[in-house]
C-alpha cells in the first residue's frame, strides 16, 4: 500500500465530505480513492469512515487520525516546499478568490507582468465577496478586506485601503453637503453597503483628532457589491464612503467630489487568508509578495491624487407661509 497516498485520500475525504468531491480535487478516479482508504483502514485495523448513501461520518478513530495526518502531511509539504523553492521556478495551478474591485482594477491591469515573471503559474481567479468552502473547493488562498474572523484560516496582512467620503455634484446642487458626520443619520441619504452575512446595512466611521464616531447611515437604496456601491453614489443617490482606488478616474474627471473632508477614517485593512491545514507555498508566497508590491503603489497613487472638493451649499429651510391679512367687512 502506499500509505503516504491513502493518507492524503483519506484527509480529502474528510475535508470535502464525499468521495466523489475528494477524487476530483485531487485529480483520480472515485474507485481509486475508494480503494485508498479502505486499504489504509487495513492497514490500522481501524474503522476511519462510516459510509451512508448520503453521507460520509468520520469516526472517533477516524477524527483523531485525521487530526494528526492532517498535520503531518501540512508539515510534509512546507518541508517540500522550503527545499524546492531555491531549486525550482515556482509552478502550477494558484487558485485565488478576490472582491471584483481588487480584481478589474488593481490586479488583472497588472498580470501580464506577473506572468512574465512566473510563466509557469496559472491563476484561476474567482471574483465575488462569497464565502468560500476553501477545502472543497480547492482554493489556495484569498484577498480579504478587514482581519479574518473564522478560526480556520490563518491571515497575512498584506496592505491597507484608504477610504474618504464622497458625493455627486449633482447631489449636492439638489441637496447640500453635510457639514458633520451626524448630518448622515437624519439630514441626508447615504447608500448603504448592505453587509450579506450579517443582514444589515454597515455604519459609517469617523475620525477627527481624538474624536470618533459610528454614524448609522439614512439611506434610500443598500447594495452588497462595491462596484455597484460607486455607481449609486456617482448616479446622486446618496453620500458614500468609498476606497480611493476604485473612485480615482471619477475623481479625476469631477463626477464625484468629497465632502466632510475635516474627517477621515482607519484604513481597511487587507488580508491574504488561507486555511489553517494548508501551508503558504512558493507559488503562493510569490503571488503575495508581488500583491504587497502592487498594493503599495496603488496606495502612492492614491496619496498623491487632488482632493476634489467644490462649494458647500446648505440648503435653507422651508419657511412658514406668511399669514394673509383679510380686509373686515
């Protein structure tokens, strides 16, 4: 038996949760993994798996094994890996997942220097701000704005975002500008970034000096996708907290201006997360350290861009009529 195979099949069954799942990602026949496993359970004399036709339920036995192959085969590559990375070009398949902003306009403009220096890396990159089955599906690792909060991955920061408060002309000449943050909650419309997982709209953050705020935006319309985000507040449906890079051009040609600019906020910080039972290979560390790079220029950029600001108008308050004098009879 090759026992190193039948632990690896064994550990992919278990992540995956089925055969079928576990012979596709690592490329074999279902029979083979199959097979695999149950010789690995010969070989121990130890049920690991317990086989419905629905499902597949790890042992007692089968859960400890797996704690420790698991590790042992984690420990197995990273050797591998520190040994072959000062021999060998970095190759091979490099799945990523990334935000849709991060992909059309940092990223992708940029890859074809990415792969004249690693021509033997193939990237698949996955677009959207999903949660990913990271195992199941396969993915060597993400782009993530904010620290990770699931305990199964591990994160490497990997560079920040600059995000300053915006309008559109058009919604200033109809409406005014905000003078201060508390104008949001009950004055003016912002959009809202309505977060997927939690079910509900973000709060606007503020910081002056010592001074913060969390301003829960009044809001006509909310979106789940930050493209979408800019071209609501470019479209004047409300005032909106954007990162810099992705309203750079739209800056640029004023049509969107900032407002509140007495207030800033913390960067979002951005994150290359993994899954803890996955070491950070040579193919992806030089993926990430090229991101660093990439970011950090980005970043320059948007540090040196104008502050486009025009003319606060306040718009007056209605007055009361003034009363009609009616001749006595």
């Amino acid at each position: 038996m090759d026992q190193l195979s039948a632990m690896r099949a064994f550990v992919r069954v278990v992540e995956t949760g089925n055969f079928t799942r576990a012979a596709r990602s690592l490329d074999m026949s279902k029979t083979t993994v199959t097979n695999l496993v149950q010789n690995l359970e010969g070989h121990l004399r130890a049920k690991l798996l317990n086989r419905t036709t629905r499902q597949v339920a790890v042992t007692t036995e089968g859960a400890l094994y797996y704690e420790r192959a698991s590790q042992f085969l984690s420990d197995l590559d990273e050797l591998d890996g520190s040994i072959s990375s000062s021999q060998a070009q970095p190759s091979g398949r490099l799945r990523v997942e990334m935000a849709g902003a991060f992909a059309d306009l940092i990223v992708i403009p940029s890859l074809c220097d990415f792969y004249c220096t690693y021509p033997q890396i193939t990237l698949d990159i996955g677009v959207g701000d999903r949660l990913v089955d990271y195992i199941a599906e396969n993915v060597d690792c993400a782009l993530r704005a904010g620290a990770p909060t699931d305990q199964s991955l591990i994160g490497r920061k990997v560079g920040e975002i600059g995000l300053r408060t915006y309008a559109s002309p058009g919604f200033i000449e109809m409406f005014g500008a905000p003078q201060h943050p508390r104008d949001l909650e009950d004055k003016f419309f912002s959009v809202g970034y309505l977060n997927a997982q939690a079910g509900k709209v973000l709060p606007l953050e503020f910081r002056r000096g010592d001074e913060s705020l969390e301003i829960t935006p009044r809001y006509a319309v909310s979106v789940n996708d930050s493209r979408s985000y800019v071209a609501a507040a470019l479209s004047g449906m409300g005032v909106a907290q954007a990162p810099q890079f992705m309203v750079r051009d739209a800056v640029e040609r004023g049509d969107l201006v900032e407002v509140l600019t007495d207030w800033d906020r913390e960067p979002l910080p951005l994150y290359i997360v993994y899954p803890r039972t996955r070491h950070l290979g040579n193919k992806v560390r030089v993926f990430v350290d090229w991101l660093v790079k990439l970011l950090k220029e980005s970043n320059a950029r948007d540090a040196q861009s104008p502050r486009r600001t025009m003319p606060i108008k306040v718009k007056p308050e209605a007055e009361e009529p003034a009363p009609v004098a009616v001749a006595a009879e």
